[in-house]
C-alpha cells in the first residue's frame, strides 16, 4: 500500500476526514493541545517518519540523555518509539520509521497511540527530574 493511502486511512479511523499528506509528502497532527506528531513520507527510501518533540534539551542533559538511553532499552519504556536528540532544534525527539509496505491504517492507528504514549510518559519523567528533592 502506498504512503498517501495509508495516511488517508489513518484519518478515516481517526475520524479525521480531510487527514492527508501535502505535496510535499508532510501531515501533521495535534493531539489534546499540548503533543504534535509529524508524518513525513520520503518518497526516496518509500518510508514514513513519525516523529514529535518531547521537550527541549537543557544546555546540562546528562540526566535527561541518559533516562532516554534507558527508555530506549528494549523499547519498553518507549512502546516500541526511539527517543533522540535532534541537533538542529536542541530537542529531545520521539521518532518511527515504519515501512508503508508492510503497514496498514490500522497499523498506523496503533503506532501513533503507541508514540504519543511514549512522549506523554517520557515528559513526566523528564519533569521529575528537573523537581529538587523533596
């Protein structure tokens, strides 16, 4: 299945009707006001890129690098997302590359679930750690 189609079915289970990507391959999408998944096709590798800002990189992120590390292990913690940081942006990201041959809009329903679950839960835990010790 192609890309575009995919997205187009994401939407329709979304209850998102006019849920597309542009021309340039790109959709996006706001969830309760405060988390935004981004969807970019590359068209060259025929892959699909979800992807969302966690929260900005402090200057000082040793603590914070190393809780993505370990929220990457096993992709447990993560619910199957990669965590990075994006150097352009200085922001810690939440990332999928997912393969739209093997990938349904069911699939696609599932994975953004699974990512803005992961965004959520790693900002709780990026916000305990800037708490001082009670």
């Amino acid at each position: 299945m192609h890309a575009h189609d995919i997205v187009r079915d994401f939407g329709a289970l979304a209850r998102l009707p006019d849920f597309a990507l542009d021309d340039r391959g790109m959709a996006r999408l706001q969830l309760d006001g405060t988390l935004v998944i981004d969807f970019e096709h590359d068209a060259t590798n025929n892959v699909l890129h979800l992807y969302s800002c966690i929260a900005p990189a402090p200057h000082q992120c040793e603590a914070q690098l190393r809780l993505l590390m370990e929220a990457n292990l096993f992709l447990d913690r993560s619910v199957g997302t990669t965590f990075a940081l994006d150097s352009l942006t200085n922001e810690f990201m939440a990332c999928a590359r997912l393969e739209p041959e093997k990938l349904t809009g069911h699939d696609l329903v599932t994975q953004v679930e699974r990512m803005a679950d992961a965004v959520e839960r790693l900002r709780a835990d990026l916000g305990a750690l800037e708490q001082p010790p009670g």
